[in-house]
C-alpha cells in the first residue's frame, strides 16, 4: 500500500493551531487529515487556521473532513477556517454552500458586483455533506445524441 501523499505541519499557540496541508487530498490522505484535526480537538484547539496553499488537489472527501470537523468545533464553542484553498475546492465550497468555511467567503453573485461585497450571514444550521449538496446541485446530463452540441 502506498503511503499518503499528504504533509501535515501543525504549529499551536494557546488555544489556536495554523495547519498547513500539503500535497493531496483524497480517500487514501483523508484518515490523516481527519486524525490531525481530532487530536488538535482533543489539546483543547479551538481555533483552527488551516493553510491551503501547497495543496495540489483535493476531493470530496477532504471537503467533507472540513465540514464535519467544522460541526464539531462548532459545538465546542470554536471555529474552523480555511485559507487559500486551490481554484477547484474553492468551487466545490461554493456549489456545496459551505462558504462558511472559507477565510474570505467567495462572492456570491448579488455581491459580486458591489464595491465592498458583503458575506451572506451563516445558517443556524451547517449544510449537509458536499456529496450530498452536490448530488442535488448537479445539471442533468443531455442524453447522448452522437451530433454535436
């Protein structure tokens, strides 16, 4: 079995921890991510800043690491950001509607267009699991017709 290709760098201050993740994320990398975030849990992290910036890809299944990890915090009175996620899970955040989890929400299109864009305020409630949002969210695919479209 081949090992994960997923670096974790932790550096804590009190009650706060910068993550920094790099490589890839995915069914494989996962485990570790999600090892890394409940042990911070269990230090007594509350605050956790988590650098996206060497991640070189990133699936479903990390998202939803986030999003659960993001519940459990939630209830323990902390918070989980995430920064400078690469183009494509910054968009699975967005078609999932898990902004909340972004350090600088992405704009919405009623905000886009405004000079100084206003995040939308977040739900009482966190969204279910991205598979499941994208599921839902996902265009149905024109039934092959052998032309061009």
């Amino acid at each position: 079995m081949a090992l994960p290709q997923l670096n974790v760098y932790r550096h804590d201050r009190n009650t706060r921890a910068l993550i920094t993740l790099s490589g890839e994320i995915d069914l494989e990398s996962v485990p570790l991510l999600r090892e890394t975030l409940e042990r911070c849990l269990r230090d007594g992290i509350r605050t956790f800043d988590i650098d996206l910036t060497p991640v070189i890809f990133c699936d479903c299944t990390g998202l939803n690491a986030f999003i659960e990890t993001a519940q459990q915090i939630s209830t323990a009175g902390g918070s989980l950001q995430l920064h400078y996620p690469p183009p494509m899970l910054t968009r699975m955040i967005t078609l999932a509607r898990c902004t909340f989890l972004l350090s600088s929400p992405a704009p919405t299109p009623a905000t886009a267009l405004l000079p100084n864009p206003v995040p939308a305020p977040m739900s009482a409630t966190l969204p279910v699991p991205c598979f499941e949002t994208l599921r839902r969210l996902a265009p149905v695919a024109p039934a092959a017709s052998g032309g061009v479209l």
